[in-house]
C-alpha cells in the first residue's frame, strides 16, 4: 500500500500521493470546469432570449460573461487548490498530482463543453443564408475551451502547496 512505505534515505525517497488526496484533487477540479461550462451554457442559452437585438450587437454581452465567468472560475480554482481537508489535509504539488489535475479532470469534464458548442455553432449560423457568418462565436468557444482544460488545471496546480516529501519537479 502507498500509504505503509518503508522509510528509507529521506533524500532519495518521497511518498507518493494517496488515493484519496488523487479523489479530492479529481472532485475539485471537475466540479469547478463542470460549473464553468454550465454557467456559460446557462448564461449564452438566456443572452438572445432576454436581448432580441442581433447576434453583432449582442456578442460584447457574451464576452463579458465569458471573461467574467472566467475570471470566477480561475479565483476559486486557486482557493480550491490551497483549501484544507479534515481527512487529507492539504494537497500537495507533485508530478502525479499535477498531472492528474490535467488528465483526469480533461477526460472527465471536457464533454460538459459539447452543449456550449452547440450553441455557439448556431450563433456561428445566425441570420445567414448560407454557411458560417459569425466565425468569432466559434472563437469564442475556442478561447472558452483553452480556459476550461488548460487554464484553470494551471491556476489549481500551480496554487497547490509545495510538499518537501512530494515528488515534484524540484527534487
């Protein structure tokens, strides 16, 4: 088990992280990038059914709750990361747990951003004719996507506390 290692040279040894630090560090982040699409989803769904005006003048409306949302998401990521647990304690930088903070919570959360695309492709598709007319709505779903798997992971694990007998870069 992980969590009976024999200790040997403290110099040369670090413990790895426990299956329930890898559980929380999952939960936290998912939860926050599946809140994030959600809100956006909510909120680009509810924009043209409260503003009637057309998607060019309405877009500014859609950024600002893009940045805003964004700007949330990432605080309390960080507030996340440096959050103490009563069964784990706090949850410390190391390679696996940096890593799970990327992949686990991409393979978990990142099909939350499907329906936020949906909608952006038929804003891409408003009052046209024929093909995409409003390209910046699928920008925007872009930049939404970058943030959503590769900003808020970096904010929470670069917020995680650096461990002395954690694997981590440093050693």
């Amino acid at each position: 088990m992980v969590d009976h290692l024999p200790v040997a040279d403290p110099a040369t040894e670090y413990p790895l992280p426990t299956r329930a630090t890898l559980t929380l560090l999952v939960g936290r982040v998912t939860t926050i990038k599946l809140a994030y699409w959600a809100a956006l989803t909510i909120v680009e769904a509810a924009i043209p059914l409260i503003d009637q005006r057309p998607f060019a003048e309405r877009f500014p409306v859609s950024l600002a709750a893009v940045v805003l949302t964004s700007v949330v998401a990432l605080a309390w990521a960080r507030i996340a990361a440096r959050a103490h647990d009563r069964r784990v304690g706090h949850l410390p930088r190391s390679i696996p747990t940096v890593a799970t903070t990327f992949a686990a919570t991409t393979v978990v959360a990142s099909p939350a951003s499907l329906p936020l695309l949906i909608l952006e492709r038929q804003r891409s598709l408003e009052a046209c004719g024929f093909g995409t007319c409003h390209g910046e709505a699928l920008v925007l779903w872009v930049a939404i996507l970058v943030v959503g798997t590769l900003a808020i992971p970096a904010v929470f694990a670069a917020s995680l506390y650096a461990n002395v007998n954690a694997r981590s870069p440093g050693h």
